[in-house]
C-alpha cells in the first residue's frame, strides 16, 4: 500500500510538469528617491506586500530606474544599487521563487556615465549573455518552461571613437538591436512557445510627462514635418511596434511614466507599471514637475503628438491612445497569472498622500484587473 501512494504521488508530480501550463510573475519599474537613491518606504511596503499575498509568484520584472543614479560619480550609481538590492532583500530571500528571483532591465538612470554600463552587469550578473554584441548582459532573453522572456535595454552609453572620450555621450530613447529581437522572437515561435512576454524601460505609447522621450523621442516644442533625426527615431519605434505584432507578443511591461497604465493599440498591449516609488506623474498632456515648466503640454500641444504617434484621442485633458485604457496615478505592482488561453492581471497599488507624489497615503489594494486573450 506505502508502495502504492508512493508511485501515485510520483504519477501526480510528474503529469504536473508535463502539463504544467500555469505561471504566475510580477512586474515593477521605477523605484528612485531620495534614501540613497531609492524611496525606501514605498519600495519595501510594496515588497511585503507581495511576498505576503503572492507566495506562488515566480519572479519579479523590473523595468528600470531602480535608482536615481549620478551623471558625474558613477561610484554613487553602484552604492545606490547596493542598496536597492538590500531593499529588495525579501524577494531575493523568498524561498518560493526561483533564480535569479528579479530579472532587471536598466533605465536612463542607470545609463549616466561610460562606468555605469560595466558597474551594472557586475551588480546583476545573474543573466543571460545571449544579447546583442554590444548588449551582451544588458539585454537577454530566456524560456521559462514554455513562456518567452525578452529584456532589451532602451537606454545605454555611446563610447564613440576609441580613445577619444570626448565623443561619449548617452543614448537614450530607442531599441537599438532591432534584428536582433526580431531574430530571437522567430526562433522563440520556432520552438512553440506558448507565450511571449518584451521588457524594456521606456514606453512605445507614453502616457504621462514623456510624451516628448518615451521610444519614440519626439523632443519638446514639436516641428512638423519631423526632420530626419526625429523620423528615425519614429521608426524605429514603428519597427519595434511591427516585430511586437508580427510574433503575437503577449505584453509590452515598460516604465519610465511614473503612473499605472494599460492599453492595447493595434493589438499590442502595453503595460506601464511605472511606480514602485519614483515620484508620481500625471496623465498627460499634464506634467507634474513645477521646477520644469517647460515640460508642460497644453491639450493644443499634445495633439499632433498623438497624432505623430499613431493614438487614439479625445477631446478634452488626459486623452490618452487607445480605447481601452486605464490609468491610475498610484504605486503599484503587476501581477501576471498566465493561463492556456489567456492572462489573468491583477494590479495592487497604494495612492499617494495628498499633495504629495512620493508619500503614501493608502494601504496596498487592488486597482485594476483585466484579461488578455492569447
Ligand atoms: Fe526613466
């Protein structure tokens, strides 16, 4: 009889991992503030938050701008992501999830300085060297059982002429290594997997106060036609929309926007979860930062944005892309329960104090929840 349930329980165990379909992650970004680059009580509260009520969870996604980072001192940036690494400490010390436990993308804040690129590959080491030449330990992809993860960076360093330094500069705002995603993207429809999930920091469709920087870098104070700098840039954001469609990718996760945002456009759903504590936007055409006014749109202003980029508008302030968009200005976390058929998301946030935008002023709740169809 002891042989009996014994054999049964194996049968059980095994027809689980043949059939296992079920993956449940989580995905963050943006996490910068002022506790030695981190806002500490936001990023922990939501932390606990998860590991408490998620025990199923496999692994968390972080977008970028885990820190503020320092254009001039890049022995800061590394300080600061030692101490985001200490503040996520309850993820990396969950028993229930899996290696790495949180697999990061860098954002602009991450990419100041020549150093920053380098420092951040030997704070993260844990990933995938499968990346573009150039990308390798930036940008990565990898199978989990039969879901496609693909991290791409949209924010790194030129290093111009060799020995010249004065070359040097950032570069921001754009996927560089186009046929490279398109190329892992077939080989990942090659092998079948059942699903593909894209991350990267800055949003195909932004939502907030970077209208002016998300993918498509567009600038402030818009010239119409674009000239052929700004074109370039639009498209390669228009090619990174057609490879995200051409192989059924499930999701976009970006951040950068310090909101909460979901939406499809043209069939491609975007999901910015864009605040696990950096200060928070508004939708836009508003901007919240009163030190930038410069950064302000007018309703006037933001339409041939919107129409550069391809959205949906309405009349009115805070139209935004597409016809199903939700948006809420809070701290939030993503959670991803991917099914055969379909993916099951449920949003859990805090809202901020008020008249502040890096204070909490609720408890962690549930904010949005939606399906999307595979
Ligand atoms: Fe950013």
């Amino acid at each position: 009889m002891k042989y009996l349930i014994k054999l049964f329980s194996l049968m059980l165990s095994v027809s689980g991992m043949l059939f296992a379909q079920n993956l449940k992650f989580i995905a963050m970004s943006d996490s910068r503030g002022s506790d030695l680059g981190v806002n500490k009580k936001v990023l922990s509260t939501l932390v606990e938050h998860m590991v408490k009520t998620q025990p199923d969870a496999k692994f968390v996604l972080f977008a970028g701008d885990l820190v503020d980072g320092s254009k001039t001192n890049p022995d800061q940036t590394v300080k600061e992501l030692m101490n985001w690494k200490e503040v996520m400490s309850p993820i990396y010390n969950n028993p229930n999830m899996v290696w790495p436990k949180i697999w990061v993308v860098v954002g602009n804040h991450e990419v100041q300085h020549p150093k920053d690129e380098e420092n951040f590959r030997k704070i993260f080491p844990d990933v995938f060297l499968n990346g573009p030449e150039d990308e390798k330990g930036i940008s990565y992809s990898f199978d989990y059982e039969k879901h496609h993860f693909v991290f791409v960076t949209s924010d790194r360093w030129y290093y111009g002429k060799p020995n010249d330094s004065t070359d040097d500069k950032r570069d921001w705002h754009y996927i560089k290594n186009l046929d490279w995603l398109e190329n892992d993207l077939k080989e990942a429809r090659e092998r079948g997997v059942s699903d593909i999930f894209v991350t990267s920091h800055e949003p195909a469709f932004p939502i907030g106060g970077h209208l002016r920087d998300g993918l498509p870098n567009l600038g402030l104070k818009l010239k119409l036609p674009l000239d052929s700098t700004r074109q370039w840039y639009l498209n390669q954001r228009n090619e990174f929309l057609r490879i995200l469609k051409a192989y059924k990718v499930t999701a976009y996760i970006c951040g950068h926007e310090h909101l909460y945002g979901r939406e499809s456009v043209d069939g491609i759903y975007q999901i910015v979860a864009g605040s696990s504590g950096a200060p928070l936007y508004y939708f836009n055409p508003k901007y919240d930062e009163p030190k930038n006014p410069e950064h302000e749109f007018t309703y006037e202003e933001a339409v041939p944005y919107y129409q550069t980029l391809n959205y949906f508008y309405g009349t009115g302030e805070n139209s935004q892309a597409s016809k199903d968009f939700v948006g809420v200005r809070a701290f939030e976390y993503v959670v991803f329960d991917v099914k055969k058929n379909k993916v099951d998301v449920t949003t859990y946030g805090a809202f901020p104090k008020e008249k502040t935008n890096t204070v909490l002023g609720s408890e962690v709740k549930i904010i949005d929840k939606f399906i999307i169809k595979k």
